[in-house]
C-alpha cells in the first residue's frame, strides 16, 4: 500500500486491517506512519515510490504480495498555460512513475504465487475535463493505460489490475488546494456544487471499493475503471 499515511490511502489500509489482512503501509512521511503503531495487522515502512532502488529493496525484503494498492499522487492546480515543466514531471513522477516502479517491483512474485490484483487510483479527471487540472488530467489519463496493459499482460495467470476513479473525496490534500485559494468558503462551495449527489465523497467509500477489488469477490474482473464519483460522469 503506497500513500497510506493519509486521506484515500489511510483508508484503504484501514479497510484491508479490519478485514484482516497483513497491510504493508508504506509512505515517504515516516512520522505520519506512526499513527499505525497500536493498529493491528499493519506493518509500515518508509517508502519514496518513485525511487526505483528503494522500491526493488523493500519488495525483494518481503513475501510475494497478494494485493498491491497504488494510491500516490499529487495534484497541481492550472491550465497548460500555467504548468511549468517542474510541475508536469513531478505530476507524472509522482502519479504514474510510482505506480509502474511498483507494480513491476510486485507482478514477479504474483506470477510465482499464480495469483494477485493491484488496484491503482486514478480520478475522474482520467475521462472528464474539468478546468485548471491539465497535468493532473494527463497523468490519470496515462494510468487508465498503465492498468490496461497490465490487465491485458497477466490476465491469463490469474493477476488482475483495475483502477478506482474517484470524484471530489474529503482529504487533507483537498483541503490544503482549498486553503489555497483566496476565498476558502467559496472555493469549497464550488467543489461541493460539481457533485450530482451535493456532498463530497468520503475516503471509506473508496476504500470500500478498494477491498472489493482486492477480494475474491471480484475474481472476474480486470481493466476496469471503477467510478466512485457522486454521479459526476452521469
């Protein structure tokens, strides 16, 4: 589980622990992991998932994985106008780099055990154009590509890969776009008026998609793209 320390990621780790996995959270923010240290079924490790060698050294130090959860990401606000060249590598570094240094790093010792399913997190954005999110828009695109090659790859030896796309999710990364912002409140109005349903989507309900996708319960299912998104690509 990458990202695990907040947000989505917090969630998903909490899901996968109460149903009584052996939940490997990794995250760069080491002090944000210590938040699992009374919470059982959690190991945690400091992890930078775009760096290759450091994410080799810590797969190669465990038991093949059963599930991979790919949640890092970071969103950069503006139009291709705005995005500097910085901004649109750290954008593809962070959201889709990440996911292939790990999902290469886990699919060997799947393919041994005849058996596994990464689930990444993608956004809404990947299929909906919404203003001011061009680098981020870009990058989920090209993981909706990344979860399809690999589904198409390994899906004849029992390993699937599909992607949640989530709408607007309650999570310190939002609030801290919505602190940004010269009028707060109005900007978290704006957010809350894209919803169909009228409110923001809650990390759980991610992670509740999360857990299906992780379980034999969707053992049928590979490629997909999973919109948790309050009605936004009604």
């Amino acid at each position: 589980m990458t990202a695990a320390a907040q947000g989505i990621g917090e969630a998903i780790t909490q899901a996968f622990a109460e149903a009584g996995a052996d939940v490997l959270a990794t995250d760069i923010a080491a002090d944000k992991l210590a938040a699992y240290d009374e919470v059982g079924g959690v190991r945690t490790a400091r992890l930078d998932a775009t760096d290759g060698q450091a994410v080799e050294s810590l797969v190669a130090s465990e038991a093949p994985f059963d599930v991979l959860v790919n949640a890092a990401g970071v969103v950069f606000n503006g139009t291709v106008l705005e995005c500097s060249v910085d901004d649109w590598d750290r954008t593809f570094e962070l959201n889709v780099r990440s996911m292939f240094l790990v999902s290469r790093a886990v699919l060997p010792g799947m393919r041994q055990k005849g058996n596994g399913s990464i689930v990444n997190i993608g956004s809404i954005c990947a299929h909906r154009g919404l203003p001011n999110r061009f680098a981020y828009s870009a990058s989920k695109a090209a993981v909706v590509g990344l979860t399809k090659s690999i589904a198409a790859d390994f899906v004849g030896e029992g390993i699937r890969c599909n992607v949640i796309h989530p709408g607007t999710v309650q999570s310190p990364s939002l609030e801290g776009r919505i602190a940004a912002y010269d009028d707060p409140v109005a900007a978290r109005a704006a957010f809350v008026a894209r919803q169909p349903m009228g409110r923001l989507g809650r990390p759980e309900e991610i992670a509740a998609m999360a857990l299906y996708l992780a379980s034999d319960e969707s053992v049928f299912t590979s490629g997909a793209q999973m919109n948790v998104d309050g009605g936004m690509t009604i």
